[in-house]
C-alpha cells in the first residue's frame, strides 16, 4: 500500500469517521485531561518534552477526580497529559511510513478497523480495547534499525494524549474508552510475529534450584552469562529494561557500568560510556517493584535459550530462588514485569526515601547536557551567535532582512553554518520577493518556507519545534522568523511569553533563533528606536539589536545596529551600507551589501549631525513678523494687552523661540534678541539671529 498524497493510510481507510464524527479540539490542557477522564483513561500529567510525570502514579491515581484534575493544572498549565494504558487498553504506535503501512495491514487481514487514531509528530497512535483473557505486553523498536515494527504499549505503559505536544485526534468515532474497537489474541501476536517477537504469554511460576551462595561476584557471572544471550539491539525499552536489572543487581556498581557498557557497546546504537553512565545515574534505589535479574531470564527465554543448560555450562554455582511473573497492573508503581523472589536468608535492602526534587535533579547529566551544546560561532556577522536566540528590531525599509540574508551567505561561505540545517520563514513577502529569496536560498543551499505552500503554516511553527525539542533535532538547526509578529501578538504578554517558553528548550537542546521584528512608530526622547511589543521578548531572548538609519546619500544607504542586550561575545554595535535607488534588482542590492568601519561610521554621523544644525539655522534666520496685533499698537489702548488676540499672539512668538523686550511705548511685544532697533507702530520683519540692543525681561 502507498500513499502518494503524504496523508497516513489509516486516515485514508478511516475516513468516514472523521467525516461522520466531529473532531475534539481542546482550548487548553486541562481541557484535554478533563476530556480523557470522562473518556475513561486515566489520565496523569506530563512534564512537557519530558514523556515524564510530575508525581508518582499510585499517588496520583489514589482519589483521581475532576476536582483534583482542574487543582493540578490551574497551578501548573503548562503540564501536558498522557495516560497509564493498563491491561485494559492496548495502543500500537507506528512511527514511519512503513510501520503505518504494515499496520494497515494487519488491521485489514484480521478485519479490525481502529475507530480512535492520534496523529504523532512521527506517524500515527493506534488505540484498541483488550479482549478479556487476551495476554500482551509493551515492547519497542529502534525506528532506525527496523522501520517497519510497530511498538506496542500496554499494561504499565505511559502514552502521550492530545492536546500535548505533536499529538492530534484525527480519527474520532468512540463516545467512551469501553467503546474502542476490541482485538482478540490473534490480532495481537500477528503484531508481535510482524516484529520478529515471540508471541507473548505468561509465564507460570518455575523454580529453578542452584547450589552455590549468593555473592556479588556470583550475581556478576549471572549477569555476563545471560546478556551473551540477548542482543542490545533488542529496542530501546528492552535495553533499557536491561539496563534497569543491571543496576538494582549491583547496587549502581562500578562493575554494574562496566557489564551495562561492555554489553551496550556490542550494539549499534551505542553512544559512548558516557551515555551508559548517564542513564545509569538516572536510575533510583529503593523501588518498591524493581526491574532484576528475572527480566533478563525471560528476554533469554523468550529469544529461545535454555536457561538452565545455560547455567549448568557455566562454572559458577548459583543459589536456589523462585522466579516470579508480575502481570502489568496500574495499581503498582513501577514498570516491571517480572521479579525475583530472593531466599529467605537473604538480606534485606533498605527503602530510601527519596526527596520529591529528585526527579528533576540534573546531576550526573552533564555529559547528555554537553551533547546539546553547540560552540557559539558567530552567524550573522559578530551579531548573532549559534545556539543562542537573537531579535534583531527595525522600522520597515531599514534593510534588517536584506543585510541579515546577506550575513548569513557569509557564514555559509565560510562553512560556519550547515545551509541544509537553516530554515528562512519568510512570512512578510510579496510573491515575486518571495520568487527572488527563493533561487537566492536554492543558490546557498538553505531552506526557505512560506504561509501556505506546501501546507506549511506560522500556527504550527510551535508544533514543530515542540517536536524538533522532544525528538532531539534541535542541535544545530538554524530557524529565521521573518517577521515575528507573523508567530506571536507580541502585545500579548501571556503568548509572547508562551511563546519563549518553546524557543527557550529549543535553544538549550542546540537550536538557534533569529527573529526580525519592528520598532516602535516614534522613537524614544533619547531619538533612538525603542523595541515594538511587550518587555517578555527582550526579557527572554539572548540578544537582541535595534537598526537605525545614519545616511542615505548618493544612491547609499547606511544603518547601525545597536545591542539592547546580550550575552556571550557580541559586538555593542555595527553598521552596514547596501545600495538603494529605483529599479535595482535585489541581487544587485543584497551584493552590495558591507561592512561600514568605525572611522568611516563616526564621519558620516558627524556629516549628518552638520546637515542638521543647517537645517535649524535655515529655519532660524527665516524672516519672521514680530509685530503685536493692531489693537496692541497704540499705548493708548493699554486695556487692549489683555485680549485674547494679544495673548494668542504673545503665545505664538514665545512658541517660535522669541523673547520679550520692554518696548520704548511701554508695550510689551515679542522678538527675539534680534530686534536691531525700537518698535514703532509700522509691521516690522525682524531677522532672528542677530544681536538685540535691549536686555530680555523675564518670560512669562
């Protein structure tokens, strides 16, 4: 089966649920967690990029209630929702082409038609009803290695609901979760036998009797023995699994690592001893229900080994213990399916009581930290640097998207950027500007997308990211907003400030921003530009510049960048000049684009700075009538003064810059100290500028 149109084969087989049936749309997260209670899941909150819970499941679960869901998220919004599956449910994930196809299939041969589907940032959740006495559990794959597996969640399995991040209902065709489309064993081991698994069933409890004693070095052996057995290409949540069971056998060991390591470095996905180290450390002490030794036995089972000929070829001996198989149940607090049963004179291990601010803890991380660093290189010119997230603020006209294209064909030129990775948003174009960036970029290599080709869209930038974020696709990709008031109301502090609180992780995972934005109709009293939109911007961005035009002269234009804020090594400021005039094609103009140096900058701003104190002389020396009104003439008519006529023009000579000079008639009447002689009753145009004869009285 193919699909030609980009569109998933499950909604294409199941379109006529989402024709018949409206779909759910949620205004917010707790809208969405309210929704799936009363859907019948038990929903829990998810810290967001994390696939992780902010509190325990049995705690949470104890007394779940409307009530305390609306208490949860009025404190705390911004948390997205995911559910605990339960033996109840069965949710089959597809993550590539292939996998959705495949599972079309099998959907198909067992005539099983999903009525609820969620569309993922990377395929399609399926969601299906267990039959009673039907046996599965969670199992997953490395997209990677095998596109076409599908990865199965059930029993204590966590998924991911929409409104969160990347997640959307797209087929809606169940009133309730007791109405989902029900599957019966056979559906669920063709899943499993499609994966290359054996189909899965429970295992009764075996004994398995040993002698020998129950030493660290005896549990070693165990271990090493048993992982020649099993591949760690075996998914990420089985090797993870593995990874669990090594280290509540060795308490957290050195030599829990070196086995961890040793036996992830036969796999292809391996990435290095600091990354076993890592997830090691992330691990806790003191679960009530511990993933140990027995997972491992059953993987080896599973995989068709003989477990006992296994040990029985080994030198070492092993004390008696009793292996038990744990049904998944959402009343237990942990993930394992299985545990071991120790011996009765085996010493007990202490329950650690663990702070609540564990969970989030960063320490032991820093060398997954240190995967997302990017060195801070700059990018366009010495303005903006890679792994940071910059605004660069101008009035329209200025040149900020010309000289910032330009920048950046230096850095690509330069090798200092990857042009695949750097994508252009251009949102504020006419469709020829949009035709001309458009081979420009096709030039350098550099991607350019646009409002409503290609189905892309600035509402679903923030999707995206969150996606690039969960993913780890962040690091090193370069994103220009232009421009940003297309992404954000940046009068709205509430978006605004949803708004870095996207861009904030996608930075700190190795991504890079760089938003153009408007200044303010009028500038500040200082004349300089003042930033457009509320202060959580500027408050929560690296750097940011305003562009301000110094000349344009003689077909050049000439605009200074001036740092509002900043952090790492950035210049305070930098000028450039392009040139400008009728009927220059932008090529020519973006060309023509360069440096303008300190020295040459200072000339042109004290050339400026003459040209303007020209102009105010100009308008000085222009003649001016400083004759008080006709009824004001005669000293007669002294009563006359304090009309309104006199007032006004009195008003309006002080306003232009006169003063008052006490006159031979006794009148009061406005000139500047650039009356050359006496008032006489004839009108008189006086030039400002020259010496007056009389001292000034005061204003008033």
């Amino acid at each position: 089966m193919t699909n030609s149109n980009n569109g998933t084969i499950a909604s294409q087989i199941h379109d006529n649920y989402t024709r018949s049936i409206p779909s759910v749309s949620f205004a917010s997260n707790v809208e969405g967690a309210l929704h799936w209670f009363n859907f019948g899941l038990d929903v829990i909150p998810i810290v967001p990029y994390s696939k992780r819970p902010p509190v325990t499941w049995e705690s949470w679960l104890n007394g779940l209630s409307p009530q305390k869901i609306n208490r949860h998220w009025s404190n705390i919004p911004e948390h997205e929702v995911g559910f605990i599956v339960s033996d109840e449910f069965i949710v089959l994930d597809a993550d590539s082409q292939e996998s959705i196809t495949a599972l079309a299939a099998i959907e198909k041969a067992h005539g099983v038609t999903p009525n609820m589907v969620v569309k993922t940032t990377k395929g399609e959740h399926h969601y299906f009803k267990r039959a009673k006495g039907t046996f599965a559990k969670s199992d997953s794959h490395s997209t990677k290695e095998f596109p076409g597996r599908l990865d199965v969640k059930t029993g204590r399995a966590l998924i991911i609901l929409p409104p969160s991040t990347g997640k959307t209902l797209i087929v809606n065709a169940a009133n309730n979760a007791s109405e989902l489309t029900e599957v019966n064993q056979d559906f669920i081991d063709a899943v499993f036998q499609h994966n290359g698994r054996p189909v899965p069933r429970p295992t009764e409890i075996t004994r398995s009797t040993r002698d020998g004693s129950d030493t660290p070095g005896n549990n070693l052996t165990r271990l090493r023995v048993l992982l020649e057995h099993i591949s760690p290409d075996c998914g990420y949540e089985n090797w993870l699994h593995v990874l669990m069971a090594i280290y509540h056998e060795t308490d957290g060991s050195e030599e829990g690592f070196e086995i961890a390591d040793a036996w992830s470095r036969k796999g292809k996905s391996y990435a290095g001893a600091k990354d076993i180290r890592t997830k090691l450390n992330s691990f806790k002490s003191g679960n009530g229900n511990p993933i140990t030794i027995a997972t491992i036995v059953k993987m080896v089972k599973d995989n068709g080994a003989d477990v006992s000929a296994i040990f029985a070829a080994s030198s070492e001996q092993f004390e008696p213990c009793v292996t038990e198989v744990i049904l998944p149940s959402a009343k237990s607090t942990n993930v394992p399916v299985m545990v071991e049963k120790p011996s009765k004179d085996a010493p007990e291990k202490s329950n650690e009581v663990n702070n609540p601010l564990d969970q989030y803890s960063l320490r032991g991380m820093s060398d997954e930290l240190e995967k997302n660093v990017v060195d801070a290189v700059p990018l366009l010119g010495e303005l903006a640097l890679m792994g940071q997230a910059t605004v660069l603020f101008a009035a329209p006209n200025t040149g900020k998207t010309m000289i910032s294209i330009s920048l950046l064909i230096d850095a690509i030129k330069d090798g200092r950027v990857d042009p695949a990775k750097v994508y252009y948003l251009n949102m504020d174009d006419s469709g020829t500007g949009l035709l001309e960036k458009n081979r420009i970029a096709e030039e350098f290599g550099f991607n350019m997308l646009a409002e409503g080709h290609r189905d892309f869209s600035a509402s679903a930038l923030l999707s995206i990211v969150r996606g690039m974020i969960e993913d780890d696709q962040a690091r090193g990709v370069v994103v220009i907003l232009d421009t940003l008031k297309k992404f954000v109301d940046l009068m709205d502090k509430g978006r605004t400030s949803a708004f870095t609180n996207v861009i904030r992780p996608f930075v700190s995972k190795g991504g890079t921003v760089i938003a153009l934005a408007h200044t303010n109709k009028h500038p500040g009293k200082d004349g300089k530009p003042v930033y457009g939109g509320v202060s959580d911007i500027l408050n929560d961005i690296d750097c940011a510049y305003t562009i301000a035009p110094v000349s344009a002269e003689d077909g050049i234009k000439v605009v200074e960048f001036v740092n509002v804020k900043r952090r790492g090594n950035v210049l305070q400021s930098a000028a450039y000049s392009y040139c400008i005039g009728n009927g220059i094609p932008y090529g020519e103009m973006l060309l023509s684009v360069q440096s303008v140096d300190e020295a040459d900058l200072d000339t042109l701003k004290l050339v400026e700075e003459i040209k303007s104190d020209a102009d105010v002389i100009e308008a000085v020396t222009r003649p001016f009538c400083c004759a008080p009104p006709a009824c004001a003439r005669s000293a007669s008519d002294a009563s006359c003064c304090r009309s309104a006529i006199w007032r006004d023009w009195r008003r309006a000579a002080r306003d232009t810059g006169f003063q008052r000079h006490t006159r031979c008639n006794s009148h009061q009447v406005a000139c500047r100290s650039a009356c050359r002689g006496p008032s006489n009753n004839s009108h008189h145009q006086y030039q400002r500028g020259s010496p007056a004869p009389y001292e000034p009285s005061s204003i008033r």
